[in-house]
C-alpha cells in the first residue's frame, strides 16, 4: 500500500515552483517555429477520418483534456492494475510503475482526471534529449508527421500500393501522447516520471492505453504500437506484450478489441507499422543535437547580456530555433541569432 499512497502524494502536491509549465506555454506561445509545428498537427487531425478526428484534436490539443484510462479509478484498481503488470512480468518495480501510471501532477473535478500541463508546454523529450525545451512535443509530433508523409509518398512510388494515411497519421500523432503526462517542468529541467513497461519506456505504453481507453480503432492501435519497434512477424513477442500491457491499463480485452487475433498470440503487421517506426527516428540526430545546442546556447549567452546558466534564455532559444538549427550553424550565425530573441 505505501506506493499508493506514494503516488497519492505524488499528485496532490504542489506546482513545481520557478520554472512552470504556465513559463513554457508562453515561451512556446511566442515561437514561430512551435507555431509552425502546431499549424501541421491542426492540418493532420483535420484530414484525419470521422472515427479518428475528434477523439485525437481533444487528446492532443485540448488544453485540459481527461485521462480516459484513469476514469472511475480507485485505489484497489490502481494496486490491481499494477499486480496485474507485475505478475505478466511487464514491470519489476512496482512503485516507480506506479509513479508512472499515477503519480504524475493532475487537475481533479467531478467529472475526471484533466491533465495538469497545456500541450503547448510539454516537451518533447526528458532533460538534455531531443526536443527537450517548451513546445518540443509538438515540434517532435510535426517532424514525425512530416518524415511519415514523406515515406508514404516515396513507398507509393516504389510499390504503386495504397496506404491508410488517416491510421498512419493518428499513429503517430499519438504514439507520444503520453508526454503530456509523464514529462513537467521542475527548477533543475524537465522532471520525468517515466519507468520501463514492458521493455520499453512507459510514455509509449501508456499512450497506448489511452487511444484504446478512448475506443480508437485497431487499425490504428496497430500503427501507434509500432513507433518503438516494428514487428518483424505477426508473432512478435515483444509488440504483442506491449498492447496487452495497455490492455490491463485501459481495462480492455485486447481480442474482443481487434488488437490481437484469437489466442492473443498474434496481430496483423500493416506496412503502415514499418513507416510509423521510421518516421520516429529522428532521435539519433536530434539528441545530439539538443545536447550541442545546449552547450552553443550556454556559451554565447553572456554575449548577449545573459548569465550562461538563465534557463529561460536557453528554453526561448531552443523553442524559437530548434536544436537541429544551432547544429548546422556558425558560432557567429548562433549569435546573430540569439541577439534577435525577444527581450
């Protein structure tokens, strides 16, 4: 019982104090770029199908959106869903699952469990990683979405085949969702409530559960799932134990649901999967990049009448800039840059 009431205090407790997710929404509110990134997500959602459209513009965008996998919950379903992971050996630790699934900041009314952050706010990735700064999960979502049209217009070439863009697009649209959760921001960076879940990081297994909390489509599901790893085979072990891990999150049959075939040993590999978990890796440029960025940032900041350490010169820089941009600059370039920034 103590990681419960672990994760009760976890919740309850106060806004982190100095930086604040209300601090990096308004930096992220004022960047053309994160602008940018927001009028692609906005074009996505809006082309996406009927079944898909509504349910992912209030997921991502909605300012304080429900946590569908949390509605109703109680304690004892808390500790059940957790032995429940335990016991199919999806998690070894139980109380930083907890933290995980629970222990997060939230806003509270009578109808549900709202998330504590504007999407606008989160980043894109834990501190010192890629897209690490304010609105970095939207400018993380918009390249994805970006790479994966690219791929499809390149595969559609190559193979004259049609391809499901309104699955592929929710895929990756919400293969990150996640973030909104598990990712806030704290004096020392961005504070990460995440732990492994079923051998992969929880923000990936938690988004799943959520897309099925809220009854999206298998075609979907199924897509989303790949962003970490693209199954080999319909067998795939390691896939399938990720859906049913969001199944005993989201308290749904993954059978019954679509998501897997009868037996619950195998699922339908789409080549939507395979360019889903292409579009998502950007990240072996854009972490170095960030940590680079970071280093630029900190050392021409006192060029510009910043200390090297002001976390707020550095988040606007990387929010209005990007990573990726002080990577393929001069140091001068950098601080023309910089000198332009708001005050």
């Amino acid at each position: 019982m103590r990681w419960i009431v672990a994760a009760l205090l976890l919740t309850t407790a106060p806004a982190f104090a100095g930086f604040t997710a209300n601090d990096a929404a308004a930096i992220a509110a004022a960047s053309p770029a994160v602008k940018a990134s927001l009028a692609t997500l906005d074009a996505a959602i809006t082309r996406l199908p009927v079944d898909l459209s509504a349910a992912t513009r209030d997921g991502l965008l909605g300012a304080a959106t429900c946590i569908a996998y949390r509605r109703g919950e109680t304690a004892e379903r808390r500790s059940a869903v957790v032995e429940a992971l335990k016991q199919q050996g999806y998690i070894s630790d139980a109380a930083a699952a907890a933290r995980s699934l629970y222990g997060y900041p939230v806003v509270a009314d009578r109808a549900c469990l709202h998330t504590a952050a504007p999407f606008l706010a989160t980043p894109g990735s834990d501190e010192d990683s890629h897209h690490s700064w304010p609105g970095g999960l939207a400018d993380h979502t918009a390249f994805n979405l970006h790479v994966a049209d690219d791929l499809v217009a390149r595969y559609r070439a190559l193979t004259s085949a049609t391809y499901d863009t309104g699955a592929l697009d929710a895929g990756v649209l919400w293969h990150d969702w996640a973030k909104r959760l598990v990712l806030v921001w704290g004096d020392g960076g961005v504070v990460s409530y995440e732990s492994p879940i079923a051998g992969t990081a929880s923000h990936h297994i938690i988004g799943l559960a959520e897309a099925m909390a809220r009854n999206l489509p298998p075609r979907e599901i199924l897509v989303q799932v790949c962003a970490h790893q693209a199954p080999a085979t319909e067998t795939d072990a390691k896939v399938i134990g990720w859906i049913k891990a969001a199944a005993i999150i989201a308290q749904v049959d993954p059978v019954a649901r679509g998501y897997l075939k009868a037996g619950g040993t195998a699922l339908e590999v789409r080549p939507e999967c395979r360019i889903n978990n292409l579009s998502d890796g950007n990240w072996v440029y854009a972490v170095p990049a960030t940590q680079h960025a970071k280093r630029m940032i900190a050392r021409l900041a006192p060029q510009t009448g910043h200390s090297s350490d002001d976390r707020r010169f550095i988040e606007t820089a990387l929010s209005f800039y990007g990573a990726e941009r002080f990577d393929a600059i001069t140091e001068a370039e950098a601080l023309r840059l910089l000198k332009e920034l708001p005050n």
